[in-house]
C-alpha cells in the first residue's frame, strides 16, 4: 500500500516538475499589423490600404500565376496575381523601426525570439522558422544578429 502512494506521489511530482518546467510559446497567427492594417499571407491584398509610397515590381515565377512584389520603406509585400485576384504570399520586415505584433524586431536577438516563440524551430542556414498552421514565421540571421524578420505563406 506505501509503495502504491509513494508511486503514485512520485508520478505527480514528476508531471508538475515537467509541466513547470515546460516553456510556453506564443501561438503567432501570421498577422503583422503595419499603418494600422492587418496584413497576413493567404489573404487578399489592396494597394489601397496605405498612403505611404511604395516601388512596385514583377516577380519572376515559373508559372502561369504572376508574383508582384511591393516595396515599402520598411516591409517588402511579396503577392501572387491570379486574374483579378491578389493574394499576399509573403511580408518581410527589412528596418528595425517595425515591431511585429510580438515585440520582436530586426532589433531583438534570438534569446528575446526563443522566449517569445519557444524552442519549436527548424534551423536553416539562413536563420531559424517557426511554422504555425499555413503560416512559416523566418527570423533571417547572421552571427546571430537578425537581419530580418519574414512572414511567408507555408504553401
């Protein structure tokens, strides 16, 4: 009977140690809000949604769905055109003056993204990425300095 509780205490202890133990990860959704818009791969964009001045360029893509890719002081907006359709594949933070939704930017280093985002990454010999639903969250480094910080349709 003493070593069914001993046991039995011994189990629990271990699963609160564990559990406590465990580090907790924000579950991003893929949504940077930049100038007060949402933007999030997968959905549809409008060149609309800003006043600020952008350079516009086609991308080269090896089928028929043409890639555009809009250049911001600060963000670089990657969509594919199908017919009328727009849809935003990727935006990458390129200046440290954009804080994504998590606080992390071009600024933080990987310490400060590992405690937000925990340590359920791939590592590529870019950077790391972290990969939630449809959506890659890419932290581009070098000497591990951020250089910058991609959200990407995970297609």
């Amino acid at each position: 009977m003493r070593k069914k509780i001993f046991l039995t205490l011994l189990i629990i202890f271990t699963l609160i140690i564990v559990g406590c133990n465990k580090e907790t990860k924000y579950d991003f959704d893929g949504t940077l809000e930049y100038e007060g818009v949402n933007i999030t791969p997968g959905t549809a964009f409008d060149e609309e949604w800003t006043t600020m001045s952008y350079m516009k360029e086609e991308v080269s893509s090896d089928t028929d769905i043409k890639e555009e890719k809009y250049i911001y002081e600060d963000i670089d907006i990657v969509i594919k055109v199908d017919g009328d359709n727009k849809i935003i594949e990727s935006v990458q933070l390129t200046e440290p003056s954009v804080v994504n939704n998590e606080g992390i930017s071009i600024e933080s280093n990987l310490k400060e993204v590992k405690k937000v985002y925990g340590n359920d990454y791939e590592e590529t010999e870019d950077g790391i990425v972290y990969t939630v639903n449809n959506i890659k969250l890419i932290i581009y480094t070098f000497d591990d300095e951020i250089e910058s910080i991609k959200y990407e349709l995970n297609e």
